[in-house]
C-alpha cells in the first residue's frame, strides 16, 4: 500500500503542473527535443530540464541523448493505477450526489405539500 501511494503521489505531483501536461500533450503527437519544448513553453532550457526530470521520475517520459540533443517522449508507464484510483473516487462522488438529489427530492415535495396546506 505505501508503494502504491508513493507511485500515486509522484504521478499527480507531475500532473499538477500545467506546463508538465503540456509537455505530456505535445509528447503524445510526437516526440521533441529538450530545446523545441523550452521554446514552446517559452521557458530556459534549465526550467524545462527541471519540468523534464519531474516528469521522468514518474515514469511519464523517456529521454534518449544522441550527440548533443536529448529527445523526450511519452515513457513506459501507464496510468491504470491512478485512473483506477480516480474511478473508485468518481463513483463515491456520484453516490453521494444521487443521495443529495434524493434529499432534494424529499425536501421539495415537503415543501410543496406544506405549500397546499396553507391554501386550504
């Protein structure tokens, strides 16, 4: 249990960042090199190599250098833990939804009965 949740809490911090995702989005259309991705987000090549190695601890990118050129693209990993963490929470949500529209429910046709009531 303590390493799924270590696996869990180094993938949602990657994923916490906007540029990190944006970085897992343009590496889903095609690998890119450290460079190119720096100049996309408009940041130095030591804050993308920061965002880069974040995204590597987790298992969500590879890097490959070839001379002087290192090129990321999407890692190893899938998510299926973390999508299945992410369901079991969605449907606790949706449960505890129904049961407030039940309650909702119940309160308006009170509410509705008391309304007639008071006109008789």
């Amino acid at each position: 249990m303590v390493q799924y949740q270590a696996r869990l809490d180094t993938t949602f911090a990657a994923l916490s960042d906007v540029t990190r995702r944006g970085v897992l989005e343009q590496l889903a259309g095609s690998d890119a090199s450290i460079t190119d991705l720096a100049e996309r987000f408009h940041m130095t090549l030591t804050g993308m190599k920061k965002h880069i190695n974040v995204l590597e601890q987790a298992g969500l990118v590879a890097t490959e250098k070839v001379g002087r050129v290192r090129t990321c693209k999407l890692g190893p990993r899938r998510m299926e833990e973390e999508a299945a963490w992410i369901e079991r929470h969605r449907q606790l949500w949706d449960a505890r939804f129904d049961a407030l529209d039940t309650i909702v429910d119940q309160l308006k046709r009170k509410e509705k009965a008391n309304a007639q009531r008071k006109r008789k």
